[in-house]
C-alpha cells in the first residue's frame, strides 16, 4: 500500500515528552484513515531520547534515524524528509506543544487545493516577553518582505505536498521560511488556527539569539525568491540609485562652487560623491558576474527556473 500521510518530528532531548506524545500522534494519523507512516529524527540527543524513538520504530509504519550530532532543527526536517515516502508531509515538534489533533484539519485543508497549509499558534503558551512578542515581530517583519501573508511561519505544525517540499535544498535556519520559498516557486499557501499547549516536561531550545538567524536567512531567502534568475535587477538598481546619489552631491558641490563661491577642497559632500561613484561601479560589476554564475548554473544543472504547476492535453493517441 502506498504511503498517502508522512509526519516527520525533529527530536533533541525530548525523552520526558515522548511517550504521550507518540500516543497522541498515532492517534490522530489513525483518524485520518489514510495510510501513514512516523519518521522521528534524532539531532544528536543527549538524554536517551533515540532509546525511545527505538522502541517506537519497532512498531509498524513507524522508523527512526539518528543524526551523527547536533546539526539543528533545519537539517533534522531535512533528513526527515529525504527519507519521506508520502503523498504528503507533515512536521511537528516533540515538545508536546503542537496538538496532534490538529493535522486532520491540516490535511483537509491541503486536500482542498492548498500546496501549503502552515499553523497559526494564536493563543501561544509561551512566556509572553521572552517568546511571543518577539516572535510576532519576526513573523511581521518576514511577512512584509516576502509578500507571503502568514501569521506564524515558526510553528513547526505544517502540511507540505511532497513533491514540492523535496525540491528544496534546506540549510542554516531556513525551515521557518519553507511557506515563503515555496511560495515563490508558485505553490498555494494557506493558514489554519492550530491548538498550542504549555510545555509540560523538558525545557525549551529557542533563545533570542535565533532571531538574529533568522533575519540573516530572509535576506538570502528574499535574494533567492525575487533575484535569484536575474540578480542584475538588485546589483543594477542599488548602482543606479548609488550613481545617482553621486551626481546629486557633485551637482550640489558645483552648484556652491559657482554661486557660493565654496572651494571644492572645502566640500566633503564632493568626496563622498567619488566613494559613492566607486561602490556604484563595484555594484555593477558584481551584478554583471552573477548573472555570469546564475546562467552557468542553469545551463550546468540543467534546472529551468520555473516549476509547471498543472499540464492537460497531449497524451499519446
């Protein structure tokens, strides 16, 4: 029988919560009368929490991996997904925080047309200060530079089409852009209010330090999504805008030099203007070698920038 529903769980010391919460994820997968399987990914736990997840792969439809260290979350979903078989994927946290209960919903939203259906944890049982509030500035502040209007892309509670999600190359910390990536490649993005519980065992693996992270990843994922076929289109335009910059303070600079009767030695605005020419010429010539790079890799790998969403006709007579 062919898997229809993969969920697949990060794991990093998580033993205290992994029992109940097995229970509740085979349950709810159980409710979905769908064929299913549970890969549970273990980043380099520390607290015997692969011991448990051995147990659990000896049951059927359920398997574990065990990463060789601490490689993050980012690479865990990774694994998890290379080793995926379904239709369609799911991944949620081990902390217990994320309802099991919810992915029926998830599914249903998916299987109405959507390529993407990530929770939104509205009501989040976190410390209000040290998690959410940050968190709701990050989520704004991804929103509004990837166009991509969701609420919470760092809840881990998501349904992905599989065809699309194993297309993508994941690294550093760019699982909480995953609906944003996939957006630009053309992908239908929804959003469910999801369940979100207090964390009961075990202590928390965010810090405020991620958020730094996270804005260093949305500036590749931004160049990636809106530059990556013509990266000219970025180079050019912030040379354009340098050049001009330039000509304005050189006006204004000649301007005192005719009128004011103010040397050009005594005009720092006129040296600024030659380092602002300078950094427009750099600017171009990175464009130019990009636009080198990017045509090399697509005429090397072969991969058209595109993805065909849908095709009809044309089939053998």
């Amino acid at each position: 029988m062919s898997v229809i529903i993969s969920a697949v769980i990060p794991v990093f010391n998580e033993a205290e919560n992994l029992e109940a919460f097995e229970r509740e994820l085979s349950a709810a997968l159980a409710s979905s009368r769908q064929a299913h399987e549970i890969l549970w990914v273990d980043d380099g736990s520390t607290d015997g929490s692969f011991a448990r997840l051995k147990a659990f792969a000896a049951k059927p439809g359920q398997s574990a991996l065990r990463l060789a260290r601490n490689y993050g979350q980012t690479s865990a979903l990774a694994a998890g997904i290379a080793a995926a078989r379904g239709e369609w994927i799911v991944t949620l946290d081990a902390d217990g925080q994320n309802d099991p209960e919810d992915i029926p919903r998830l599914l249903a939203a998916a299987a109405g047309g959507a390529d993407v259906v990530s929770g939104w944890r509205r009501r989040r049982q976190d410390d209000f200060f040290t998690r959410v509030l940050p968190s709701r500035a990050a989520n704004a502040f991804i929103a509004w530079t990837t166009g991509v209007r969701l609420h919470d892309f760092g809840c881990t509670l998501k349904v992905y089409r599989a065809s699309l999600l194993k297309a993508v190359d994941l690294y550093g910390e760019m699982h909480r852009f995953l609906p944003a990536i996939l957006a630009y490649s053309g992908a239908v993005v929804t959003e469910l209010e999801v369940n979100h519980r207090p964390r009961t065992a075990g202590r928390s693996k965010y810090g405020l330090f991620r958020t730094f992270k996270v804005v260093l990843d949305l500036l590749t994922v931004k160049f990636m999504g809106d530059f990556i076929t013509k990266p000219i289109y970025l180079f050019g335009g912030l040379s354009l805008g340098l050049l001009a910059a330039a000509g304005l303070m050189a006006g204004y600079t000649l301007y005192n030099k005719l009128f004011n009767g103010i040397f050009v030695k005594d005009q720092p605005l006129f040296l600024l203007a030659i380092f602002f020419a300078l950094v427009a010429v750099q600017f171009a010539v990175l464009g130019l070698l990009a636009e080198v790079l990017i045509r090399t890799y697509h005429s090397s790998s072969r991969r058209p920038p595109y993805n065909v969403a849908e095709k009809a006709g044309g089939g053998a007579r």
